[in-house]
C-alpha cells in the first residue's frame, strides 16, 4: 500500500468531523486491507506502519461523563490523555459530540501520559474552559491500549483508522480485559460522502455499530455501574467475532 508521511497526514486531521465506527472480526484483515489497496494511502512514522497509543480517562467520581452516554444524551464529552508511544508526544483532549451526529475535538499537548489526579497537571485552565464539569471533580477513570492502522483515501478527504489488540485497565476496581479478536474500524468524513471504504464494508457484510472505548471498556471492568444500554450491543460484538470470552460480563 503506498505510504504517506505523518508530516503530510497534518492537513488531513478532520478535528471536527462525522464519524462512523464498525466492528469485525480481526480475521477480516487481510482481506479488508486487500480491497482498500487501490484507493487508499497508509501513514507510516517511523519506518512503521502500524503504531502503539495509550489512553487515559478522566471522569468525576459519580463517572459523570459515563452515565451521559449511558443515558443516551446527545450533547456529551469525553475526556482523555492520548498518547503517541513511537512520537512520545500526549495531548489532553476534549472530545464533543453533539446532537446532529459531528465530533470535534480539541487538545493541548502535555508532559505526561499519565496522571494520577489532576494535580500532576502543570494547567488546568484547559479543562476549567472547556470541560462540562469543574477540573477539581476529574480523576482517572480507565487506561486503553491498542494498536492503529491509519489510513487516508487518495483524494484526502476521509481518513480511516483500524484499532487492534485493544486492552483496558480500570483504576477503581482494579480489573483489566482485552478484547483481541476484534477490530474497531472508524471512518471520519468532514461531512457525507461516496465512500469507497463503506462499499468494501458492505461487500464484507461489515455493519456500522458504534462503539466506545471508554464506555465498552468500563462496562467491561466494573460490575457496579449500569450498563443497559450496552448490553445488546455486547451480544452483537459477541456474535460478530464468535469470541464468548467476554460473555459473561453482560
């Protein structure tokens, strides 16, 4: 697959975007990867092709921002620390999603790529302008691992990622999980369009499904919060990868 630096991916972030995730079954792959071949480009950094991240969530206490996605509320945020392992680089992030379905992000870099109380934040003013909830009441909530694929189509104008070897780590129960079976696919579009990547979707029966990190991987790793709303989209990712590993949770 023809390459394309991280310096030429720069114009290309969609920081305010749709997105559209999928779920399969990481044995889809190769044949995935296959079909994008003629219209899709790969970021490399470093001589690589596929990179490490780690993420760190904030919520309140109460998991404030948690219970908003729970709850279905079309306004909401999360709030998070990600890492680029290869660049050594973290940016506290803000994400919105609003009730007409577009993500904007914004971010600042820091020094830390994780935190154990905000307190190890040289500035907090970001969150206290930003954030739905006072700075004070954040803490860490969970750690996400995974491996990326990046992609971006040759007219650059949509740009794909592919996640891997997702891994969670809960700071209030002490639990971790791994979800290796499975793959999280996003399409991020700075509005709709003709897809090339959504027909190679369908012709691989591949359904858009959302998911999120942070809410499948608390839901995963603390057996005290509701998680209703989660609960049949738990049995179609369960079916999808035919992995019961995880069936038990839900």
């Amino acid at each position: 697959m023809p390459p394309i630096t991280l310096e030429e991916m720069r114009d290309i972030h969609l920081m305010d975007r749709i997105d559209s995730k999928f779920v399969a079954p990481v044995s889809l792959l190769p044949q995935l990867l296959e079909e994008m071949l003629p219209y899709f480009k790969i970021q490399i950094n470093n001589g690589k092709r596929i990179a490490p991240y780690c993420t760190q969530y904030l919520d309140t206490p109460d998991l404030g921002l948690f219970v908003m996605h729970q709850n279905g509320k079309l306004n909401r945020q999360k709030i998070r620390i990600r890492s680029y392992v290869d660049s050594n680089l973290s940016f506290l992030e803000i994400k919105n999603k609003n009730n007409k379905g577009r993500t904007s992000k914004i971010r600042i870099p820091v020094h830390l790529s994780h935190i154990q109380s905000i307190a190890d934040l040289n500035d907090v003013r970001f969150l206290d302008e930003h954030s739905i909830f006072e700075s004070h009441k954040l803490e860490p909530s969970l750690a996400n691992n995974f491996n990326r694929i990046t992609l971006v189509n040759n007219k650059a104008t949509e740009r794909v990622t592919i996640d891997l070897d997702l891994s969670f780590q809960n700071y209030k129960t002490g639990d971790t999980r791994s979800l290796d079976h499975l793959m999280v696919l996003e399409l991020k579009q700075d509005g709709w369009q003709h897809s090339h990547f959504r027909d190679i979707l369908n012709r691989l029966r591949i359904k858009q499904l959302s998911f999120s990190k942070y809410c499948m991987g608390s839901v995963l790793t603390n057996p005290n919060i509701k998680y209703n709303r989660f609960k049949n989209k738990w049995t179609i990712i369960n079916k999808i990868t035919r992995n019961t590993h995880d069936s038990n949770r839900l």
